[in-house]
C-alpha cells in the first residue's frame, strides 16, 4: 500500500463526499492523498484563451477549498492536488496508474436529476488499472464525519468459492483490517443443474439443506489462506440461494463498503463490467469497491 490514493474531484456534492472518504483511506494506508481536477475547455472555445483561463481559475479555487477543508479535517495527511485541461475519463486513468487506490463520486456535476451513477464513474469503475471506490453523496445534508463512521462497522465482499478470486479476497480483508472491521463474505448459489427434470417437480428441504451445506464447506475451504494471513478479522459468510446481485445488496445494507471484482481482459481496448457488479454499482447505497483482476 506504498502508492497514493488518487480522488478525483469536480466540486459536487458527491466528489466531495469521496474526497472525503479518499483522505479518510490515505491515513489509514499511510500515503498522500492526490486531488485530480479535469477542466476541459467548453465546445467552441480555445484554450489558452479567456474563458479557458476562467475554467481553470475556478477549478484550482475549487481545489484550494477543498485542499483546505481536508487539512482542517487531517492536519497530519500529505494533501496534493492537480489539475489538467484534458476529458475527465481519459485524464483520470492516466493518473490512476500510479496509483494505489482511485476513488470517484458516483456521479459529477453533469447528467440529470436522479442520474445513480455518471458516465465517468462507470468508465473509472470498468477501465481503471487499479482498484476503485464508487462514494455516493449521503442523502440530506453532508456531514463529516457521518458518513465515514459507517465505514467502521462492516465490509461485505462477494465471493465465488467456484472460481475464487485473491485479488478480490486480499482487498476485502485488508480493507477490513485496516477500519478495524467485521468482514461479511457473500456468496450466492443456484440448485444443480441436474436437480431440475421432467420427473422432479419438487425440491426436497433435505436436498437443499445438503447442496448449501456443501457450498458452505467449500466457501469456508476457500476462505482458509486469507484467514491465516489476516488472523485479526472476524470473518461472517452467507451463503444464500438468490442472484448474486440481490444477495450482495441485501447484505450490504447498512454496511460501510461493498467489495466486487472486475475481470480484466488484456486483448480488449476498453475493460468492461459484469452484470452483476454493474446492478450493484446503480443501486448500492455505501461506497463500492471494484478490484481488478485476471482471472
């Protein structure tokens, strides 16, 4: 965890709510805190130019402020802050790729009203080359500290105990060691193909209570080297009979982050996301974290 946590920042109410909670991260990771800024010039305008110079005197404001505001709040962490002419999307990949973790509100100062998760954040969330955190705005008024506290209590994490993922594993209990946190482990489950036939109408309780029992065996088998690295997190697994999108938001509810994994493909231009962490992304309610991995 030497690299530093990246935020992207464009003065709304959510990139102020992952500034927030990026700084937060920062600290507990021991690193600076990197503020990226993306002020591309309006269609029709030069940069430099006059209303270029304007677009950028009220971006670096906006990150004077929030420089500010964040050393009120952490007087001991290492604060930069950067800012840059290019698209947003473009411009924040490139500079996550020194970075440890890349944070993001979910949505920015664009789209419409009622708009879950912005254009920007999905790309962040599919394309990043390191981990992302997706922070929505707390409803009502933001507070400090509010809603970081949350953040404190649980990390869930999906897990596929079939094809498990370390990438995913390692992120989800570091993240839970370091807010000193109960880790939920959530996998979903479906029946057997060869449960389902013609002559088999009914499920029998006894054969379900044998398949999930099994499920369960092979989660706690898979789970077994990341409790011996990380002995000092409490760990909880459900296994449950839902799509795994449902069965990771229901468990999520109330919890401080949500950990899903991102398949990366190296002979594909642009990454992209599975259903499932794309029906989490719109419809979580605490901050996400989409872990890249090969596998």
């Amino acid at each position: 965890m030497s690299h530093s946590v990246l935020a992207g920042v464009d003065g709304s109410g959510h990139s102020s709510a992952a500034a927030d909670w990026a700084a937060r991260e920062a600290m507990l990771r021991g690193v600076p805190l990197r503020l990226f800024h993306a002020s591309p010039p309006l269609p029709g305008t030069a940069v430099p130019g006059p209303a270029g110079d304007g677009l950028r005197q009220v971006g670096a404001r906006m990150l004077q402020r929030t420089v500010a505001g964040l050393a009120d709040r952490y007087p001991d962490l290492e604060v930069r802050s950067e800012q840059t002419d290019d698209a947003p999307a473009p411009a924040l990949l490139a500079a996550a790729r020194d970075a440890g973790l890349l944070v993001v509100g979910t949505r920015g100062t664009g789209g419409f009203e009622g708009l879950a998760v912005g254009s920007v954040a999905l790309r962040m969330a599919a394309a990043a080359p390191c981990s992302v955190v997706l922070v929505p705005q707390p409803s009502g008024t933001f507070v400090t500290g509010t809603h970081l506290a949350r953040a404190t209590s649980q990390v869930v994490a999906g897990f596929d105990a079939h094809h498990p993922v370390g990438e995913v594993a390692d992120f989800a209990f570091a993240a839970a060691e370091a807010h000193t946190a109960r880790l939920r482990v959530v996998q979903a489950w479906a029946f057997p193909a060869e449960s389902v036939s013609p002559r088999t109408l009914v499920v029998t309780e006894e054969d379900r209570a044998t398949w999930e029992d099994q499920e369960v065996l092979r989660l706690s088998d898979a789970l077994r080297v990341w409790r011996e690295k990380y002995p000092r997190v409490t760990v909880g697994i459900d296994v449950v009979l839902l799509h795994p999108a449902e069965a990771l938001l229901n468990a999520s509810r109330g919890a401080g982050l949500l950990v899903v994994g991102r398949r990366t493909d190296p002979t594909a231009a642009e990454g992209r996301l599975g259903p499932v962490t794309h029906a989490v992304l719109h419809h979580a309610r605490c901050p996400v974290a989409v872990v890249p991995h090969a596998g």
